[in-house]
C-alpha cells in the first residue's frame, strides 16, 4: 500500500513540474453540420473542432487544436481558424490559431501557420505555433511555454468559435471573415459554449 501511494505521489510531482494536471485531460470536441458553407465549397465547411492536451518532442504540455473540414483545405486565398478565451479578462486571453495557405509572403519564409494572445497589456504576443494538415483535418501545437502564468493559471479555454474564410492574397489577413479584427460574414463558422479544462 505504502508502495503504491509512492508511486501516485511521484506521479503527482512529474506532472507538476512538467506543468501538466495530476488528473487525466478530457478531449473537448464538437460538431457543426455539413453542407452549411455560404459558397457551398467543402473545402470551406466545418464540420468539428476539437482541443486536446499533448506533448512536444521533448516532453513538454502543449495544447492540440484540430479542424476538421467537410474536405481538404483550399491553398489558396483561404484562411481556417479557432479562437478562444484563455483568461477571464479578454484582455489577458484571446486566443487565436490560424492556418492561411498561399499567400504572397510565404515566399519570404513565412508560414501559414500562426498563432496569438493578448498580453495583457492591450497588445498581443505572436506565439511559437506548429501545425499540420493530414487530408481535411487542421490541427495546431501551441507549447504552454508561449503562454503566460497568469494564462495557465487560469487553466481553461472557453468561449470557442471556428471560422473559415476568403482573404487578400499579400497578407492573408483581410477578407469576408474579419477586417481589421471586426468580425464580418465567414464561409462558415462554429461555436460552442463548452469548456477545456486542462488543470
């Protein structure tokens, strides 16, 4: 018995100093009916997202966060993304992952994945985002160590909206999704009042 609470114990410990929970994560996913897209385009339809708890190559927590479309994406003028509330402020929480393929700087090495939060100081931090794209699925890794402690702290991503879209072919930026930040009309788009937890 004395064994055995060691052994839990020791377990306790590695999960906090790798900054996981203790307590297994449970998946947070949900559906969006197919054939919804404004243009009709699989490619553009949503039909679930996901978010989920993993590790990067060297051990450490990372946030999974998936997309998963009617089709594979478009790799042109396109954009695919999910944003979230990482903080009870909005201000120290906003969360966004996105995924815009083909445009112009690409060229200069840029990739097409990206991913930002506010900072908490009326600005935001460009955070160091992996993805990949296997057939008409999306998903981002985004290491907790481009999130703050007072973000980590907080321990939950709430208020969970996906979104597809048309964007200018220099940028990826502008389009029917949102201009300047303003949420306009997106091809299709997602939500749920759902909450992960990942203490």
């Amino acid at each position: 018995m004395r064994a055995r609470t060691l052994g839990l114990v020791a377990v306790a410990v590695g999960a906090l100093v790798l900054g996981l929970p203790a307590h297994a994560v449970t998946p947070l996913n949900f559906a969006d009916p197919a054939g919804d897209a404004l243009d009709g385009r699989d490619e553009m339809d949503i039909v679930k997202v996901g978010y989920d708890l993993g590790k990067t190559k060297t051990g450490k927590p990372q946030l999974v966060i998936t997309l998963q479309l009617a089709a594979p994406p478009s790799l042109q003028l396109s954009a695919y993304g999910v944003e979230a509330q990482a903080h009870d402020t909005a201000a120290c929480g906003e969360l966004e992952v996105d995924f815009r393929p083909g445009r112009a700087l690409e060229r200069i090495g840029t990739s097409p994945f990206e991913a930002w939060v506010s900072d908490c100081a009326g600005g935001v931090d460009l955070l160091t985002a992996q993805g990949e794209v296997k057939g008409s699925t999306i998903k981002w890794f985004l290491p907790f160590d481009s999130l703050k402690k007072k973000q980590l702290a907080f321990g939950k991503i709430k208020d969970i909206r996906a979104f597809t879209g048309t964007v200018d072919p220099v940028f990826g930026l502008e389009g029917n999704a949102s201009i300047e930040g303003n949420w306009l009309l997106p091809t299709d788009d997602a939500s749920t009042d759902k909450v992960f937890s990942y203490k």
